[in-house]
C-alpha cells in the first residue's frame, strides 16, 4: 500500500467553499477530493507527454515535392467542404 502524507494548504474562502461543495458532491473529504484531483492531473499531464514524445519521435514526412510551393492560406481554407 502507498503511504499517505499529509500536508496543509491554504485557500481563498471562495475556493475552500467551492471545494467543500463539490467533494461534499461526490461524497468525499476534501482531502480525497483534492487528492484524486491532483493524481487525474498528474495521469493527464503524463499521458500528454507520453502522446508528445511518440508525435516526435516519428520522422517528419514532405508536404509536396522539393521545390514545390507550398499552397496559400486562403486556397486552404476557400473550400465547400469547409464552409
């Protein structure tokens, strides 16, 4: 099992309210609910990093041919399909 440590925060009386509303919500102490929160916001932060660095790892691929000028914004975005 992972152990817990504890910590003291201080917030605004807004945000505090707000937090007791919302983890009063889902049934949870704040502490839990700030606790899940950070750890989703930790798993997100990861997963996007994770995403990025396989983005970058692929070798970059030619939009056209050498040479070949690239098309202007407006034939882009001067389509039907688009509208």
């Amino acid at each position: 099992m992972q152990r817990m440590k504890n910590i003291t925060i201080t917030l605004d009386t807004e945000t505090a309210n707000w937090v007791r509303v919302k983890a009063a919500e889902q049934n949870k102490s704040v502490s839990r609910f700030i606790g899940e929160l950070l750890q989703q916001q930790m798993k997100d932060r990861l997963e996007y990093q994770q995403a990025m660095e396989r983005f970058l790892s692929k070798p970059p691929y030619a939009l056209g041919e050498p040479g070949e000028p690239l098309p202007k914004r407006e034939e882009l975005y001067d389509r039907p399909r688009i509208r």
